[in-house]
C-alpha cells in the first residue's frame, strides 16, 4: 500500500543511517527531488520537517472552513500554522508557553495566541471556543500537553499527534474521557512519506515553498558553522541558551 510509517523494515537516510551532519551524503538518484529555483538551500533544509507535518494533515478530516488548534509552537507547530492556512482553516488557534513563540505564531497565520502558562487553558476555551474547535495538533508531546488537547476539540472533532513525548504520559481520567463522551477521532501520525514515493508530502512542501506559502525563515534563531554541533546540542538539551530551530551551515 505505499503506508511507509507502518513499514517493519523501515529504512530512511538520517534516522536509520547517517544522513546530513556532513560535509555531504551520497544518495541514490530516486532519492533527490528538484528544489524549485526560487527555493534557496535554507528553505530547503525544512523540506521534511514541513512534509512531517503535511503527513499529518493528510491523514486528517480537515476542511476549508474549519476552526484548527496548535498545540506547542516549536518549529513543527509553526509549521503546522502554515498547513492549516493551506489547507483553508478559517481560524487558527496557536498555544504555547513561550510568548516569543506565539509572536512568531501571529506572524505566520494563527489567529488566536493563547499563552498557557499565564491563561487557564480550559477555562478559556470554554469561554471563547466552547464547541468550536474541529481539528486539534498536538505539535509539544510534553507531559502535560497529551492530556489537554483531549479538551479542545468540539463534539465529533478531532486530534491529530505530532508531538513525539520523551518521558511517561499519564492522562487524567476527566481528560481521557473527553474521547469517549465527545466521540473524538484521535489519529497518530509517524513519517513523513506516502505512495507513490516520494508522495504528496514532499512535492506538496517544494510546491508551497515555491509560492511562498510555506515561511520556514522566522522559525530559524541560528545559523552555526558544523563544528559547532556537539556544543550547541549540550547547550540545547541541557536549556542553557534559547534557540528556536537552529540551522548549521558548512560554507
């Protein structure tokens, strides 16, 4: 069927292999898709994270006209603002703890910027977006954001997973219920690939990209020379700097 994601024998170039921390990598010619001319290497470098997010949006029910929330404004979360404006959300909600982050967010199409460490998420959507909300991105995968975005969705809505969670999820029982009470669709999405390879995902990406659709260049904080990886990753996990997406460069 073409469902790469749901492949046992998985092979992708930079995940199961080393892919871009170099100099350069040698790629079968199926492998390499053409950059539209107006499409500098920046741009490009974000194709796949974009496709990520494209995947996921596939795989929805969305609709033009439709009210979408983001939760977690990272660089996939700002992305996924972008697919909802594609794809003709009629309002976009972005949420986040980071006010740095939501600024970014208003200027890249969200409508709406809730900051949940200083708003009562639920209290707010109940007063502003009671029953409105038809497709919800979970784009964090913290603890705590698993959990909330069961309560935005309206009756029969959906919530599409994004977000990749890096300890153990616990969801309290009132918010897994809300799956069973608001009948909601619940889909995780993993890859970035549909058949015929390389799918929709990518062409869809480099297309977007060429009309200037697709923005990746404020998701980008920093531009740092490759030698500079193993220091800016310590300084990334260990939260020692703020970054946004961070760009290495090898000229």
């Amino acid at each position: 069927k073409g469902e790469y994601a749901r492949c046992e024998k998985l092979f992708v170039i930079g995940s199961y292999e080393p892919g871009s921390f170099a100099e350069y990598v040698k790629l079968p010619a199926q492998n390499v898709l053409k950059v539209p001319d107006n499409v500098d290497y920046i741009e490009a470098a974000m194709v796949e994270p974009s496709a990520v997010v494209a995947h996921g949006f596939y795989k929805s029910n969305i609709q033009p006209g439709m009210t979408v929330a983001v939760m977690g404004c990272g660089s996939i979360g700002l992305l996924a603002i972008q697919w909802a404006r594609i794809f003709g959300a009629a309002h976009i909600i972005a949420i986040d703890i980071d006010a740095h982050k939501l600024d970014i967010a208003t200027s890249l199409g969200a409508h709406q910027t809730i900051n949940s460490k200083e708003e009562n998420l639920e209290k707010f959507i109940e007063n502003h977006y009671a029953n409105q909300i038809d497709l919800a991105i979970e784009s964090s995968g913290a603890k705590v954001t698993i959990g909330q975005i069961l309560t935005l969705p309206k009756k029969g809505g959906e919530v599409v997973l994004l977000g990749i969670p890096y300890d153990d999820i616990e969801i309290d029982r009132v918010h897994f219920e809300k799956i069973l009470r608001n009948e909601l669709t619940v889909c995780g999405s993993w890859n970035c690939l549909s058949s015929n390879f390389p799918g929709k995902e990518w062409t869809a990406t480099l297309h977007y990209m060429k009309t200037k659709d697709i923005n990746v260049k404020p998701i980008i904080s920093h531009f740092l020379p490759l030698e500079k990886g193993p220091e800016t990753f310590d300084k990334l996990v260990n939260k020692k700097e703020r970054f946004d997406k961070v760009m290495f460069t090898i000229y």
